[in-house]
C-alpha cells in the first residue's frame, strides 16, 4: 500500500520502525501535489524547501527515539492560519502580499508536535463562502467530481485530504466552513467546542462564533490532531482523546432532531442516514427522537451576527499587501472595490445596512436572542440524550457556478450546521455514503467539552464501515 493511502496512526508506525523517512515521505507528498493540484487548485502556496527542512529535523527526533505521534506527519493549513515567514492571503486580493511576521498559536502547536507543513490550502475569500468559489486564487473543484464545488470555506484542505494531497489539516469553522467540505469530499472533520483551540492568529471572521479545527481521514486522525492543539480551559482537564475511542458504546443515548429532516433532505442523504443509524443501534446505541423547534431561524440569525462582526474584522485593510502597485495610490473606497471580491463587498453592504440604520435593533440584536432560544434548545436535550446525529448538508455537492447567483440558496446550503455554530458545540462530520455518486456525511453534535464521546462514536463506526476509506478516481 501507498504511504498516501495510509492514516496519520498508519503513517506514525511507518516512520518509527523506519519504513521510509519523513524526508521520504514529505517528498512523496510534494510531488502528488506537483502532479495532482492543478486539477482541482486545493494549493494557494507549497512551502517546499521548508516542508524538506522539517522533515529532516522530524528524521532526526525519531532517530533519537523522541517521537510524537504526528513528528514527521505532513500537514497544511487553511490560508487564514498566520504562518511566520509565509503568504497568508485569505484567498484574497486584498493580502496576496501578506507575509505575517508570527505564527498562529495552533501553527506553533503542531510544530511543536514535529509535523511537517507542506503548505496553505485554498478558501473562499476572508472565509466568506459555501462552495469556495469565491476565492482570488480560482474555485476549488471536487476531486470525485470536477464539475461540482468542493464545500466552503475550508474546501482547499478537504479536496486535499480527499485526493490524498496531505494527511490531514487545520480549517477554521464559523457556520460550517470545516464540516460541510468535509461531508462534500468525504473526509472527517471537527469543529471543536468554542475556544477549546485557540483562535491566535486565526483570521476573524466572527470573533463570537469563530473555531479552529483539525480535518483529516478518520475519528482516529482527528483525535491526534486534537491532542497536539486543545488549549487548557477553565475547569476542565485536557482528555488523551485517542485513548478513548474503543470505549463500549454501551448505555449512550443517540437524539434525532425531526426538524433536521425536512422534505429538503436529499433521499440518498437520508437512506445514508438510516443505515448508518442501524450501525450505531447495533454497537450498543439508543436512538431517541428530539426536537429543536429554535433551529429553523438559526440562518437568518447566523448572517445578522457575521455580517454586523464581519464589517469590523474588515475594517483594518487599505490595500497595503495588494498585488497591483497602482490600487494603493487610490482612495479607501477605491481599493475596496478593486480588492475584495463580490461575495465580501455584498456581505459588507448587508453589515452596514444592519449596522448604520434604524435596522440596528431590530436584527442585531433580535438575532442574539434567537441565538439565546438555539442555545437553549440544545441545554433541554442534552439533559435528556448524550450525543445528536442530524444530516450535515441538504445535498451532495452542487455544481460549479450553481448557486453563484442565489445567494441566500447558497447560504441555506449551511443550515444544518449553524445552530451548532450559534450555540458553541462541539460537531464532528464524517462519511457515510454516496448520493448521485458523490460522497456524503453525517454530523454527530455533543455538549460543551464532550469530543472525546464524538470521536469515540465516529471511531467505532468507521471501524465496522469503510466510507472514510473511499478514493475519488484518478487520485488513486
């Protein structure tokens, strides 16, 4: 077998008992990504000579027995990670000359683990998208199919992942920017309990609603991952998350929200659903219907917040790190306009309209009190279940260019992920299936600080199905 084809776990046993080296391995990575990227744009950046220099420092700590489990793993990050020394663009106009002078505390982090950064994947400007379309740097294409989107806004690294450009890497998810690519790619992926991974160095979309969080092929990657960058938070203890994930999942209750499951559920996505729910019965799981009777307003509420929080995380570019000489020389107005791509000038409009008129207090404010109902909701049910299983999107990926034009099409493409964002949880999203040949995913939510029940479940069915296993063709 490829090294490509193996876990971080997998990888980790490899490079201890010399099998290859990280120098080897990175190489590997590097040329699949030379070869392989142009078909779907998933690289903004490939830190080369610096991933070969990491590697061979990675070599040098297994040679001394000193190892971590991610020391020689690769990794990339999402390209609103500061990364000292290297572009970080947002995928914008505006930074495709940004060179941050610091890392993010999460880049420090796995650096610290040993991993290798191989580079900084694609997103949808300022993180700003559902589709990665949006992006400077061209859209990200869907490497199982390559007239269809590949989810936003962490779409580069879950179509990196999926085609097997890198093992595994670190996304940021304000409405479901880390889980909804990931269910459109088939790949696992986690949006972590706020604050649980610091958010230093992260571009601010919504400071408020704002995660980092680590995507990869299996429960078992992502536990890893998660290790290496949970911050220690007011009474709570740091959990070993992978020596947790083959505990019986005896005697935990499993809740089905009946509002998640509309006439807009896409029948694969729903079989997918159901067999995977008799999975979960069979390793010991009960099942119980629920209700989160606050989740149909939680779109509307979601765009109120980023959008007024968005406006101020903007605030600060004048065109200082823009890639044309001659925009700087212009007014503020003007390099806005010639800067940032429609999707950031039409979020920008909807913030002033709700921020500079008598509107104020009719959404802003409105909206975090509906986001007071949402939080609510979820504290009702977590008294009663453990974990809740619901769809992670409406649909398989979309076409390219399908929703360009429908904005608020493309931000429904979110709701089964942003109550989750509004109320702070922990959500992880892993494949179950395929629907019209593409992939598909289900989402497992838990209350404040239960990730380690999350990947516990995700892991014991990964470990009796093999959808986290599939390869889009041609990336085999």
């Amino acid at each position: 077998m490829q090294p490509y084809h193996k876990t971080i776990a997998e990888l980790h046993h490899d490079l201890i008992n010399k099998k290859y080296s990280s120098v080897e391995l990175t190489s590997l990575y590097l040329k699949r990504i030379k070869n392989l990227n142009p078909k779907i744009n998933s690289f903004i950046t490939v830190s080369e000579n610096i991933a070969l220099e990491n590697a061979k420092l990675a070599d040098q700590i297994i040679q001394q027995g000193n190892a971590s489990s991610l020391t020689g793993i690769p990794i990339a990050y999402k390209d609103n990670c500061y990364t000292k020394n290297i572009k970080t663009t947002c995928a914008s106009k505006m930074l495709a000359n940004f060179i941050p002078t610091y890392d993010a505390t999460t880049v420090t982090k796995l650096k610290q683990a040993g991993t290798v950064m191989l580079g900084k994947t694609n997103l949808d400007e300022f993180a700003m998208g559902s589709s990665n379309e949006s992006s400077y740097f061209g859209p990200v294409l869907n490497p199982w199919c390559l007239d269809r989107v590949s989810g936003g806004s962490s779409g580069g690294g879950a179509a990196a992942i999926a085609a097997r450009l890198v093992p595994a890497g670190i996304g940021s998810d304000t409405g479901g920017s880390i889980r909804q690519p990931a269910a459109f790619c088939g790949i696992t992926a986690l949006r972590p309990t706020y604050n649980l991974v610091s958010h230093y160095g992260i571009f601010e979309l919504a400071p408020s609603l704002d995660q980092v969080g680590p995507m990869g092929r299996t429960a078992q990657d992502i536990a890893l991952i998660l290790q290496a960058v949970a911050e220690n938070i007011p009474n709570q203890s740091i959990t070993q998350y992978s020596e947790t994930l083959n505990t019986p999942l005896k005697n935990l209750t499993l809740g089905i929200p009946k509002e998640f499951f509309s006439v807009n559920l896409n029948t694969g996505i729903a079989l997918a659903i159901d067999e995977a729910i008799k999975n979960l019965e069979d390793l010991g799981i009960k099942i119980q219907e629920i209700s989160l009777p606050n989740s149909k307003n939680a779109i509307s509420t979601y765009h109120s917040i980023v959008a007024t929080e968005c406006l101020h995380s903007l605030a600060k570019f004048d065109g200082k790190y823009c890639d044309e000489e001659h925009i700087k020389a212009n007014s503020i107005a003007k390099i806005r306009d010639l800067c940032f791509g429609t999707e950031v000038k039409r979020r920008l409009l909807v913030a002033g309209f709700i921020e500079f008129t008598k509107k104020n207090h009719d959404y802003y404010l409105a909206a975090q009190k509906t986001k007071d109902l949402v939080i609510a909701d979820f504290a009702d049910v977590f008294s009663k279940v453990d974990v809740i299983l619901s769809p992670m999107t409406t649909g398989p990926a979309f076409k390219l260019n399908e929703k360009i034009e429908s904005p608020v099409d493309m931000y429904f493409s979110d709701m089964y992920a942003v109550s989750v964002s509004l109320a702070g949880l922990p959500a992880l999203a892993i494949p179950i299936g395929f629907s019209e040949y593409l992939p598909v995913g289900m989402q497992l939510i838990g209350n404040y600080f239960t990730e380690n029940k999350l990947l516990n479940i995700a892991h014991q069915y990964q470990k009796i199905t093999n959808w986290h296993n599939e390869i889009p063709e041609g990336f085999d």
